[in-house]
C-alpha cells in the first residue's frame, strides 16, 4: 500500500471511525474552535495536549470533508499567531 492513506467516506462512517477513535484514546478529550486555512477547524486536546487539528470543507451548507492532522511537526504552529505581511 505504499504508506498511502485511504478516505473514509460517507457520514456513518466517518462518525464510527471517529467515535471509535475517541473510545480507543481514553482520557478526556475538549475542543477549541479554530480557523484553518480560512475553513471552520477545530483544536482537539487529549488531557489538556493537543491531540490534532481537525478542518472542515463546507460546501452549500454541508459539510463535504474533514481533515485530521495529528502529526507533532505540523502542529507546532496551532498555538502561535502568524503574522501576515505584504510585499
């Protein structure tokens, strides 16, 4: 399979796959609603540590993808403010 990552899709089980994932995790997860690239997203922690950053394509009122990124290198910006400059 090449290390490449198949989609879950359609809405019960992306729902049975995240709740799963929720129950295999244990301790106590909260969130934080964020921006992500301009999209709704989402902070989750897992005991207060970020677990992942949830984002949210929306498209004619529905919500058509989610994307879940838990990798510790990508998160080490979630927390800072970057600023934006023109040139």
């Amino acid at each position: 399979m090449n290390g490449d990552v198949l989609p879950v899709v359609g809405a019960d089980k992306v729902l049975r796959y995240m709740a799963g994932s929720i129950d295999k995790a244990g301790g106590t997860f909260s969130r934080e609603p964020t921006t992500v690239n301009g999209n709704p997203g989402l902070i989750l922690r897992l005991g207060g540590v970020i677990d992942g950053v949830l984002a949210f394509t929306v498209e004619n009122a529905r919500v058509t993808a989610l994307y879940y990124v838990r990798n510790p290198e990508k998160l080490t910006r979630v927390e800072s403010e970057t600023p934006l400059t023109s040139r």
